[in-house]
C-alpha cells in the first residue's frame, strides 16, 4: 500500500534522477541500485536499522529515511552524512557507525558516493529486506541440520550423533580425538559431574565388575536418579539466577525465608521438571498455579537478587531505588532464559545488538508491578484450617478489645469532666530532650535510680528511652557530678545488645561526661551508684543536648519518670517525678488525667479484662502461623511504564506497554500487551513468549548450558551472552541439534544429560597431547576431556563425604559458616571452628552477599551480588594454606583417620589402601603405597590424611 509520504519520496527521487547527469570522464557503469547498493544495505544496515530496530531513528528498507533526514547530498556526495558514518576518519580506524562484521570495503563506499552522485535512484515501491548474513546468528530461527558423516571417522565415534559433529570440526583443523578414558576415571567424572561427590569404593568396583555393553548408560540412569543429582544441578541454576540470602547494598541483612526456593530448584532438577514450566514459575508462578506453594515459590526468582531496602523520603532517590530494583529483575531474565544483555539498553539503544532502548521499557512494564518481600504461600486448606482455628480467637479478642475501650473512654470522659483542677498542678516545664533538672532536699545517697514511666513518642512505652547524659550533684558551696565514671560512678541499667558489641548501647555511656553517643535501653530503670554514701540535692540528665536529634522521627526519649535514692541498693525512697510538669503532648495529656481518674475498682476491671484479651493473643499466637516465603508481592502500577530518555527516571518519555522484543517480532509468538493490561498478564505473556517454542534464544541458551557444565566451556563460550559482544559457536550446527533435540525431549534436562555423557567425546580420555594443543590449546573442539579443578562445594562436600562426616540431610533453612551479627548494617565474621552441624552439603550454605567463607570462597564460589552463568578456576596461595592450617581441613583429617581404623583395622597397608580408593577412586602404586607407609610410621595416621587433602589429583578431575 502506498501511503502519502511514499508518493512524495517517490516523486522527490525521481526528480533527482532527471536533473542527475553522470560523470562524461568516467567510464565506468551507471550505478543499478538493486545489483550494486541494496546488497550493501541489506548485508551491513537493515539488522540495525529496520522497521523492528529503527536504531538511531532510521529505517533502511526504504528512502523515505534518507531523504526525510537530509543523510544525501547530491551536490556535494562527500559532505553526505551517510558516506561520513561509514567512511573512516583515518586509516587504520573504525567508521563511526559500528557496523557488525567487518566495515565497508573503500570500493563499496565508493559505490554509495557514485549512487549519490548519479542521482541515488530507489526504485519506486522496492522494500529491502535484511540479509540472512546480516541477522546476528542467535536470532535467527534454529535450523534443523543432519549430523554430518565426516571420511575417516573411527567407528566408535561413527555412531553417535554428537561425535559425528566434533570430528568433523576435528577433522578441518587436523585434529584426532583422544583414547577412550580408562572406567575408574569415568566413574569419578560422571560422579562428579551429575553429584558433585565421589564415587564410593563400592561403587567403583561394582562398575569395574559390570562387563555389560551398557554398563555407562546405565551408571548415567543411576546418578540421574540420585537425590544429590539435584544438588549439584540445582547450584549450577542458583549461579546463574544470582540467588543470594541476604539484600546486599550497604545493609545487607538476612534473608530468612527464601530458602523454600533453593529447595524448589533442587526438587524440579531432581523430578527433571520441564524447563519451560521451570521459566513459567519464575516469572508468574502465582498465576500459572495459585493456591499451589510448589508453584508459587518460584517467583522468588525475580527478587532474590540484591536490592536496597534503606527508605529514602526524597522522591528523586526513592525513584532510583526502584528503577534499580526493576533492572535488577529485567537483567535476570534476559540473561538468565535469553542469553541477551538487556540491560545494556537501560539509557539508549544497544551498542551492539539489535535491542532498542524501549525493548528495555518493554521489559520494564512487564515486571513492574514486582516488589520485593514475602508473604503467605499456602494452600486453600491451608488457609481455611487457619481461618477455622483463629476466627473464634479473633472475635473474643476484638469484643474483649471493644469492652477496654469503652471503659477507658468512661474513664476518660468522667476526667474530661474534672481536666481543669487536674491541670492546675502541672505548674513546671515539661521535660526537655535538652537538658531536664529535678531539685530537691539534700538527702544522703549511695544509690540513685532513675525509672522511666513514659516515651514521648508513646506515653504507654517505657522501653527503647534514649539517653546521653546522666548527672547527680553534690549539696554545698563547691557541687560536684558523682555520678561521672571519672569520680567513680557506676552506671547500670539493661541496654539494647548487638550481637558482639554489647556495649555499643551501654548505659556507661550516660555517665562518660561525653554527649552525642546515647544509651539505648532495654528495660525502665538506669541505677548510678556512687564511689560512696553523699549528700546530694539534685540531678540532671538530658537525651539529646546538642538538639542533632530533633529530626530523627523515631527516635524516643524520657518523658515521664520519677527519681529515688537509697542507701543500700534496697530500699528505696523518691525524691522526685515529672508529674507536675507539663505533658509533652496529647498523648501523655490524656494519660496524666486517666491515671488520675481511674478507680481501684476501675483498674481491676481493666486488668482482668487485659488478661483474658492477652489469653486470646497467647492462643492465637500458639498457632503455628501459615508460610510465609520471600517470593515477592504483586499489585497493579499505578501508571504505565514509560522510556526513561538516558535511563533517568527523572526525564519521561513515551509510554511503553510490555512487549516481546522488536528483533524477533517477525515470530508467531510475538506478543504486545495494552498500557493498562492487568500485572499477572504481563509477566504470564513475558514467560510464555520466552518458552515458545519459535523463539530461537532459549533452548539454544539452555542447550549452550548444559554443554558448558559438562565440558568446562559452552559451545559458546559466554551463557549469558549470546549477543555480538559475546563468544562466537564453535559447532553452532551441532548448537542448534542440541537445542532442536531439548525442544523434542519436552524441555526435559535429563535425556539431554545421557545423550551428552554417552558421547565417546565425554568419555575420552584427558591426556595432554602437545601437537594437538599446540592447535588448539583449550580443547574447545574436544580433541580430548578438559581436566578441571574441582568447585568449591565440591572440595569441601568430597572432603566431608571421604571423612564420613558428611550430613545427608536436605532441604530446610540452611546452616552458616559465620556469625551473623546484626544492627543497623550486618556483620559476619567467618567461624574459626565450624562444628557437626555446618556437615551438611554446601548448597544448603545460607549464602549472604559480600561474605566471605574461607574453603568455598578460596576455592571461587562466587559472590551472589551477581549471577555467575561461569565460575572462575583461579590459583591462589590462599587455597594450598587453607587445605594444609584450616580448623576445618584439621578436623577432617582426624575424621578421615577414625574412619581408616574403623573400616581398614589396625594394619597400616589397609588403611592406606582404603584412603586411596576413597579420595582417588584407585588402589595405590607400590611406590606410593611405600612412602605412605613411611609418613604414617613417622607422623601419624592423621598426617597422612591431611597431606591426602592436599593432594592434585585429590581436588582435580581427569
């Protein structure tokens, strides 16, 4: 259909072709645009610059751009803005318009300035269209492709698919694959790779019995079927997803209850839970099966990622926090299922993949109604049995609740009656946070106390008072504080505690003589006992005498209180209160006229009925409460998303409704939600799109996942990436059967597993071959096994298993490795001696953000303030002292020693023996069994076990 501005680009450029008259000295060919300029546009522009792109504002496919813009001109091609982005400023440098591929040839720039200067004809009507070349290759659709039948292939690799594609990539670089491996080093690496834990010596030597064909296939069925399969996969999903226990940023405090979602993550790995529905439960588990906790947990996945929970009253930084929590969200989702770095189009088109700046928003709109928290994941029974049992509870409480305030407010009403006289004897001034005096006859004192009746902030709370200074003055002529420590005082009183800073609120602080830092109590009394009995008449203490703390809110100071001295620290007299001074506020207003007005009768009557209101709460208390799991709340936004220009929250651009993205909106699942579509169709559209099954980015991006936990590197070297910034596939056809095959196994993990390990390329051998490294020195293309270290979960849960200290316990909060230590801000300190009940796997570690933990993070595991799609493998000192001095590494050794006695006897050789199938998977050589001998003669069997620990081959698969 032709619209109006097409007539006019038309009838523009066709003037311009008869006012165009070519060069008479050039001999050359006229320009034809479709044989000599579309190519050029089709194969280096449209994937940026396309209607679904349109990066920089530019469409390709047809003229109107060019001449809308002004990107031509005719009388001068050279000052042409479309020849100055494409031509380089000086030799040797990029063009300015980051073309993907290499840039353009000096002959085809040539040929654009002559297209210009002969007129630049478009044919009238002729759309472009991008060249397949010219769509990255992680966009396109997954091509189905035949396993190749290379010449020369040796027959055990002739039969499986996956070994027909490696060597043929072999084969092109003149590479041969290795020997098969010998079967102890295939059982450990299986064990290894599917369990995370050695193989036992009895299982070893079951497969090394089993002279069965399909003795491998049927290992690989074995491990798939164990429970700790779950544990070790699981980990691999909780990297990538950035699952942390704890919010990060500058409080970084526990997270408690997400743990459920660790434990959902193991048992969907462990019940091989198709990887769609997986996605389907991350992103809208609540939809897809509410009333269903198995299903709900799953959005944990949006906010287990780090967040700032720090409340900021000023708005434009309250904006910030959000917009950072949504990215934090949309980064996780695209990286996590689409292997594509969205995030990177959070303030302007991506740099370098065909993903625009409201792709982002799109994405935005799509988790925006997503906040950070818990809340109940049950069942409808559940929730009815709950509601069963606390309704009859709720309703005595309420009608006990009714029948106090309606006393109270007789109570109240009858002192209304009577406020004047009541009134007049509050003849001071009310109590100050600044400064507060109470006068009275000299009296002799070895104690004084001060009790607390009443907080500004609540004249019913007398817990929580902050106060900086305490001072008691001597009567006479020269007055002197004896209550400050420096004369001798002693201060008293219970205090907020944090954890190993028991005196970071102690009440020694009212009495340093210092103002500023407060004492923060824990109960309604602060006691002074003086250096010996005086004579004293009056005391002064203040909470905040410098005025800093007015704005603080929350902050609760004295407000009703009363003084007594005594001489012995048990009988007490009072010298002073604050009742004749003026309230503070409303609040303690009414309280002063109700205690004065109320009965004795009055008081009974109120207190039997606060008993049996309190009974109520106790009951209702004792019910075990419903689960509450930090899986996030959802609520419709209050407006719709909107393109943030340059990502500031601050400058509002258009609206954005949540979409699929614009570079795949050619596919049949492609999907564009109204402004106002409700929040659980939004995140339900997202993940429906991300797992249909014409998307071509997540099954490649899973497959690609699976390889790379398998081989040590993914065909494509970077999961997460699969963008132009990201790794190239090695085999991207053998890629794209694998991702073809998860698709036809029902999204299912597991057949893809045996498929992977029953390939001869996994099963040979890991001997270093020179020539052959020589071509390729990472065994990317598998000419043999890439030997790797072992994890760090890996080291410490070998360790606990081969020492028979290993806890098998699963799922459940999770045990720590440090102290928590929490105020304001946490703390946790590494334990120097972690005991039996830290045994337990380390996926079940309750890990925190920015914590250090010294075998798990000396061995690389990683942060998780970020996903970690791969794990560095690095060499550091800190890993060979931590094995060799570690209390851990010690306990263990001893462990490993009672184990060697109790199961090898009292003889030296047996002992050895078993050691080395435990930790190696083999029998000793004579000469190691010799110089074991030797150790174990000289130093001791718990010698032999620690330097056992601290073996290579202990810590390394072959």
């Amino acid at each position: 259909m032709t619209t109006v501005a097409t007539s006019i680009a038309c009838w523009t450029w066709a003037t311009l072709l008869l006012t165009s008259v070519p060069d008479p000295g050039d001999d050359r060919p006229s320009i034809d645009f479709v044989r000599d300029v579309a190519p050029i546009f089709e194969r280096h522009c449209l994937s940026c610059h396309s209607p679904d792109n349109r990066k920089g504002g530019i469409n390709l496919t047809t003229s109107e751009d060019l001449i809308d813009l002004a990107y031509l001109d005719r009388d001068d091609p050279d000052a042409s803005d479309l020849l100055t982005l494409v031509t380089p400023e000086a030799e040797g440098e990029r063009p300015r318009m980051p073309i993907k591929g290499d840039p353009l040839t000096p002959d085809q720039v040539d040929t654009l300035r002559r297209w210009i200067t002969e007129g630049a004809d478009w044919p009238k009507g002729l759309v472009l269209s991008p060249d397949d070349d010219s769509i990255w290759w992680s966009f396109r659709p997954i091509a189905p492709v035949a396993p190749p039948n290379p010449p020369a292939i040796p027959e055990a690799w002739r039969t499986h698919p996956i070994d027909r594609f490696l060597f043929a990539r072999l084969a092109e670089e003149g590479l041969t694959p290795s020997p098969p491996a010998d079967r102890r080093t295939l059982i450990r690496r299986a064990t290894f790779d599917l369990l995370g834990l050695p193989p036992t010596p009895e299982e070893v030597q079951a497969f090394l019995d089993d002279d069965a064909p399909d003795a491998f296939e049927r290992l690989i069925d074995r491990l798939l079927a164990s429970p700790h399969y779950g544990e070790r996969w699981g980990r691999h999903w909780l990297d990538v997803v950035r699952f942390g226990e704890s919010n990060g940023y500058e409080r970084n405090v526990l997270i408690n209850n997400v743990w459920p979602f660790r434990d959902a993550v193991i048992r969907s790995f462990n019940d091989d839970v198709p990887f769609n529905r997986l996605v389907l439960e991350h992103l809208a588990g609540d939809v897809i099966g509410p009333g269903d906790p198995n299903r709900e947990i799953g959005t944990a996945f949006l906010v287990c990622g780090p967040y700032d929970d720090v409340g900021n009253q000023d708005p434009v930084q309250a904006a910030q926090i959000r917009a950072n929590a949504l990215d934090d969200m949309i980064r996780a989702t695209s990286e996590s299922f689409l292997g594509l770095t969205i995030g990177c189009a959070r303030c302007h088109d991506h740099k370098f993949d065909p993903i625009l700046q409201r792709d982002y928003y799109a994405f935005s709109s799509a988790v925006a109604g997503v906040h950070h928290g818990g809340r109940v994941v049950a069942t409808e029974e559940q929730r009815r049995l709950d509601a069963e049992r606390r309704a009859p509870l709720i309703a005595e409480r309420d009608h006990l609740n009714a029948e106090i305030a309606s006393l109270r407010e007789a109570i109240r009403s009858r002192a209304e009656a009577s406020a004047a006289e009541i009134e007049a004897s509050w003849t001071r001034p009310t109590v100050s946070r600044t400064g507060t005096e109470e006068r009275f006859e000299p009296v002799e004192a070895r104690f004084v106390r001060l009790i607390i009746e009443g907080l500004d902030t609540n004249p019913d709370q007398p817990v929580g008072c902050r106060l900086e200074e305490f001072e008691v003055w001597t009567a006479g002529e020269a007055p002197r504080n004896v209550a400050l420590a420096a004369n001798g005082g002693q201060a008293d009183g219970p205090s907020r505690v944090a954890e190993d800073f028991a005196d970071a609120y102690s009440a020694d602080l009212t009495i340093d003589g210092r103002f500023g830092s407060r004492w923060i109590s824990g109960g309604t009394t602060l006691t002074i006992r003086l250096a010996d009995t005086r004579t004293i008449d009056r005391v002064w203490f203040s909470s905040d005498k410098a005025g800093a703390a007015a704005g603080l809110g929350e902050a609760t100071f004295v407000s009703e209180y009363r003084i007594e001295i005594s001489s012995d620290g048990d009988s007490w007299v009072e010298v002073a209160n604050s009742r004749d001074r003026l309230p503070v506020n409303e609040a303690h207003r009414q309280k002063r006229l109700f205690d004065r007005e109320a009965t004795t009768d009055d008081l009974a009557q109120l207190a039997s009925l606060a008993r049996q209101r309190d009974e109520a709460n106790a009951a209702l208390a004792a019910i075990e409460p419903l689960p509450n799991w930090w899986v996030g709340s959802f609520r419709q936004p209050d407006e719709p998303a909107y393109l943030l220009i340059g990502g500031d929250p601050q400058r509002r651009g258009d609206p954005v409704s949540a979409s699929s993205l614009s570079a795949l909106s050619g596919l049949e699942s492609s999907f564009s939600l109204p402004l106002d579509a409700p929040e659980a169709d939004r995140r339900l559209a997202l993940a429906r799109w991300i797992v249909a099954e014409d998307n071509p980015l997540t099954p490649r991006v899973l497959a690609n996942r699976l390889w790379h936990y398998h081989f040590g590197t993914g065909i494509v070297d970077t999961p997460s990436d699969f963008g132009v910034m990201g790794g190239r596939p090695t085999h991207p056809e053998l890629l794209d059967w694998l991702a073809l095959r998860l698709l036809d196994e029902g999204w299912r993990l597991k057949p893809l597993h045996r498929l992977i390990m029953t390939s001869q390329a996994y099963q040979q051998s890991s001997a270093y071959r020179p020539e052959a490294a020589s071509l390729d020195g990472d065994s990317r293309l598998l000419w043999r096994y890439p030997a790797r270290r072992l994890s760090g979960e890996e080291v410490r849960d070998a360790t606990l298993q081969i020492a028979g200290a290993l806890d098998p316990t699963m799922g459940g909060p999770g045990f720590r490795l440090y102290r928590y230590i929490q105020d304001n801000v946490a703390t946790y300190v590494p334990l120097d001696d972690p005991g039996p009940e830290t045994y337990r796997r380390a996926v079940y570690h309750q890990n925190a953000r920015a914590m250090r933990v010294d075998v798990l993070t000396d061995f690389d595991c990683p942060d998780p303030a970020s996903a970690a799609p791969r794990r560095d493998a690095t060499t550091t000192p800190l890993q060979a002292l931590t094995l060799l001095n570690h209390r851990f590494t010690l306990d263990m050794a001893s462990a490993l020693a009672d184990r060697l006695r109790r199961e090898g006897g009292d003889d030296p050789a047996a002992q050895v023996d078993l050691a080395f199938a435990l930790a190696f998977s083999r029998v000793p050589e004579e000469a190691e069994r010799s110089s074991s001998l030797v150790l174990i003669d000289r130093h001791g069997l718990d010698a032999f076990c620690r330097a056992l620990l601290n073996t290579n081959e202990f810590i390394y698969i072959d």
